[in-house]
C-alpha cells in the first residue's frame, strides 16, 4: 500500500503544519505485472474552495509495475478527480 499525505505548511512554519488530504492506494491483483489498484481519498474543509470535508474511492486498471511510482500516482490522482465524493 502506498500512502500520500498532502500537508499545508503556511509560509513553511511548521507549527502550523496541518494535513489537508491523504490518499491510500493498494493493489488488488496480487502484485501482478500489470495491476490493478483501489484508491481511497480523503479531503478536509476547505475555506479557499468552499468545499466540505470529504472522501471518495475509485480504482486505477491494469496499470503496468515496471514504470515510475509518479505514474501510478498521476493516474491515482487522475481518477480521484472523477470520483464520486460523500460529505464527511
């Protein structure tokens, strides 16, 4: 399982450090060549975009293993934007 935390640090003073979204990404297909991932998605509130704490999940497909981390990521953070979110 890969795990992602985006934290905000205002003006890089970490005492204000907070996470604002983290997303948890795992292989269904037993670690296959060419696998399957289920991806879990978690924001919190937002002020700037008016948007409420919220979760979702989706799935990225036969994503090959053999490329960079950063590719599954990207294609993680693809479908994240098309997935259905529920209020928190």
């Amino acid at each position: 399982m890969l795990m992602i935390n985006i934290d905000l640090v205002p003006g890089g003073f970490q005492p204000l450090r907070r996470t604002i979204a983290s997303m948890r990404i795992s292989n269904t297909t037993d670690l296959a060549d060419v696998s399957d991932y289920r991806i879990e998605v978690m924001e919190s509130r937002s002020a700037l975009t008016g948007l409420p704490a919220r979760s979702a999940s989706c799935e990225v497909l036969r994503h090959g293993r053999n490329q960079s981390v950063w590719a599954l990521v990207a294609r993680a953070a693809a479908a994240a934007l098309k997935a259905d979110y529920t209020e928190l």
